[in-house]
C-alpha cells in the first residue's frame, strides 16, 4: 500500500520546523512508520544546497531563477532518495517545506513566471504531489520576529514586501486548493498547532489505521478539572 505524503508549508518563522519534529513523533507513538525530511535538506546533495541557498556568507548575489533551480536540483535528489522510497514502503512522510514554497518564494516572491516554475517542480518531481499540506499562517511582522535569532537569505536580504507577497502566495495557494491544503494560525500556542494538524491527518487517514486512532484520540475530549468537577 502506498503510504502518505504531507508537507508543512508558511512564511519564515511560522513554526514548521517545531511542527515537524511534534507531529512526526505523535504519529510515529501511533504506531505509523513515519520519515520525517525538509527542504532543502536531507541527502548529502541537499545539505549541499542547503548552505549554498540559506548561508548569509560568503554573499552570492544569485538571481531567484538560479535560487529556483538550485532548490529543484535538491528536490530531486529528495524525492528520489528519500520520498518515494518510503511512499513506496506505506511510510507516512512529513516533509518541512517542499514545491508549494519554491512557487511562493521564487514565483511570488522573486516575480519568476508561474507556469515556467510548475514545469520545473513537476519535472523534479517527476509530478509527485502532497496528499495533504498543512499551512502554518501568520502576519510577517512575527514570523521575522521570530526568526530574529536565525537569519538566512532570505531574511538578511530581502525586504518586507518580499515577505508578504511570500504570504499572499501561500494563501492564493489554499484557496485554490482547498481540498489539499488546511491552514492552521500559527500564532496559537504550539500545543493547538499540533491538535489542529492531527485533526487535518483525519482527510488522509483513510485505510491508514495508526492515523485513524491517532485522529480519534486526539479527538477524544479532555478529562474535567478538578474546579470543573467541583462545580457539577
């Protein structure tokens, strides 16, 4: 049986990366196989790319068309040597970043063509797509706070318009696609965050037994208080 993609997709400092690390290991105590992977990232050709792409130093004027295809090439590698290897073992994948943020950040954000990325990402991917993408939103302004202690690129040299459009990008995104994206505030608490995104498993939780207990319990109502109870 094939098993199920999902990808965490928002602007910088949304919190993909602690949603990441939550939900994988809320699913793996399920009783699901699950990889967790990112963008770039996760073979030693995507680490490569990933302090080419994200380093501040030395700084590389790179046009987004050249940020686009370096991002490709790792995709590739990702898809090739990590994704569908374990898709093809019925694992469940949580991926951290993946196309939806090449078309936002190098479409959106650096004006490419649209329609020329997709043919790019759809060739990488040889046209694999997330079952479910969970969009973690929140204003720029806190995403960038958040992010004040980790700066890459694309926060060093990129202005706050850049960001919105990014932002904007991944909500037109939603919009278009709503029966594959679920979009989660990413100001709430972590804690909610998490519930949110075990609630959205419950779309691809179907013939997946671990994912279909893990929504049902997550679902389950939350003991009373003791105030509460001493209030009945």
């Amino acid at each position: 049986m094939r098993g199920v993609f999902v990808t965490l997709e928002g602007p910088d400092g949304s919190g993909k990366s602690s949603l990441l690390r939550r939900l994988s290991a809320r699913v793996s105590v399920a009783g699901c196989d699950v990889v967790a992977t990112r963008e770039p990232g996760s073979t030693p050709l995507g680490e490569q790319v990933r302090r080419l792409v994200l380093d501040t130093e030395p700084w590389i004027d790179r046009t987004g068309l050249a940020d686009a295809l370096l991002f490709a090439a790792s995709r590739a590698q990702h898809v090739a040597d990590v994704i569908r290897p374990a898709l093809a073992r019925g694992a469940i994948v949580v991926c951290d970043r993946y196309l939806d943020s090449s078309m936002a950040y190098q479409g959106a954000g650096s004006g490419l063509p649209m329609d020329e990325l997709a043919a790019v990402q759809r060739f990488a991917t040889g046209g694999l797509v997330p079952d479910l993408t969970i969009l973690l939103d929140l204003p720029v302004d806190v995403g960038l706070a958040r992010k004040s202690a980790e700066v890459t690129r694309f926060e060093a040299f990129q202005d706050r318009a850049y960001h919105e459009r990014v932002r904007a990008a991944f909500l037109s995104f939603a919009a278009a696609e709503p029966q594959r994206y679920v979009t989660v505030d990413g100001t709430l608490p972590e804690v909610d965050v998490l519930r949110l995104a075990i609630a959205a498993l419950s779309r691809v939780a179907e013939g997946v037994p671990c994912l279909r207990s893990l929504v049902a319990g997550s679902a389950a109502p939350a003991p009373a208080s003791p105030a509460e109870t001493a209030g009945r």
